[in-house]
C-alpha cells in the first residue's frame, strides 16, 4: 500500500512539474506537528541534512562544514519556519479607536522573507497592508509581525497574503482589511527558467476594500513615494 501511495505521490508531482500549485489558505500540517520538541526536531533536522550533504559527496570532517547540519538544524525550526508553530503568534492587541479616525489605515513596505514550499527557496519582497477601523485599531508593529509570522514558514505567496489578511480580520473584528505582496521567487530567479527580473503581484480585498473606490484609494496609497532623506 504504501509503495502504491508513494508511486501515486510521484506521479502527480511529475504531472505538476514546475507549476505554481497552492492547495488551500491554510498551511498544510500534520495532525501531530508538535507532538516533539523543537529540541528533538534539531536533532532529527540535523541528521537529515548530514545525510544530505553526505549523499551530495561533501566532506563533513571538514573545518567549514562541521557545524553546517546543526545550523541549518537550529536555523529551521527557530528561524526561517518558526511560523509553523502556534506559540509564536504574535499577540496582535487592539485598543479603543478613541480619536474616530475613520479612514484607511496603510502600512507600507513591510518586508517579506519567505520560503516557496516547492523548492524550499527564499521569498523576497514587500507586503502592503491597509485596514478601516470599526471601533478597534491595532499596533504598527504588530502588523508586520503578523506579515512576519505567517512568511516564517513553506510558504505560497496567495496563502500568505490571504492568511495576513485573515488573521488582521479576526484581530480587528472586521473584514476591512486589505494585503497586497509584490516578491521575487529564487526558484524561478535562480533555477529553472532563471529569469531575474520577474516578480509575484498577489492581493486580498475584504470588506469595503472589495468595493471599486476603495481598492483604487488603496491602491494609490501605494504608488506614493515614500523618501524622508
């Protein structure tokens, strides 16, 4: 059953190819994610990427690789994934919208490090996030530790810029939120097709933001240079 199942698994990845595949707007994880430690995790991670390295030929008595596997190990699970475990969610505080401000809220170049989930190769851009308050507000920088938290883990950048958006949502108790990210694909940068000029466009309208002046308002926001020198 299970040579079946894995010779099934080949053969539908072979049919993908190299195409963009998303499956759902959330991350795909198993049922006991976290039923080891992160400690126990490294160890696992570790052993894992000594074989690899090994299996590519690589001396690992070397001086300059000795340490790689438990880097890649530590740097995995505390670092470029640590999105994929729920106690790092971000306690995204509101407060009270005492000062009825009533127009669009944006914050602007939030920075993007992620990890296409098909290559495990960076992600690289700029998100836009923007909301209309219905009585709450929330912090600056909890907005882009929302951005960083769901970019922290395999990634597609639609389900990312879906999760943002979400996640704003059930923060602010409105579906006035709206996320656009702008990035570039190492794995179509640098392998594959290796065009270095392309980038990824992915939007979320919610609310109000789905309405045609809005979106433009938006959107409009963002062609605004923004220079203080």
């Amino acid at each position: 059953m299970f040579e079946l199942s894995s010779k099934m698994n080949d053969e539908r990845s072979e049919e993908i190819g190299e195409d963009h595949v998303g499956t759902s707007a959330k991350t795909p994880l198993r049922a006991d994610a976290f039923d080891i430690s992160d400690e126990e995790k490294i160890n696992r991670i570790q052993e894992s990427v000594k074989d690899i390295l090994t299996t590519l030929g690589m001396d690992l008595t070397d001086d300059s690789l000795q340490g790689t596997p438990k880097r890649v190990a530590k740097s995995f699970v505390n670092e470029l994934f640590m999105g994929l475990n729920p106690k790092n969610m971000p306690k995204a505080s509101t407060f009270d919208n005492n000062y009825n401000y009533g127009e669009m809220l944006v914050e602007k170049n939030i920075v993007v490090y992620s990890t296409c989930e098909h290559h495990l190769l960076p992600i690289i851009g700029r998100a836009h996030v923007a909301y209309i308050s219905d009585g709450k507000v929330i912090g600056l920088s909890k907005m882009n530790r929302i951005v960083e938290y769901f970019a922290k883990r395999p990634q597609v950048q639609e389900r990312l810029t879906m999760q943002v958006v979400q996640a704003m949502q059930e923060a602010l108790g409105t579906q006035d939120v709206a996320c656009v990210i702008d990035a570039k694909h190492l794995c179509v940068n640098s392998r594959g097709i290796k065009d270095i000029e392309s980038s990824t466009v992915t939007a979320e309208f919610g609310g109000k933001f789905k309405e045609k002046d809005r979106k433009r308002e938006f959107l409009d926001y963002l062609k605004m240079e923004t220079n203080f020198d």
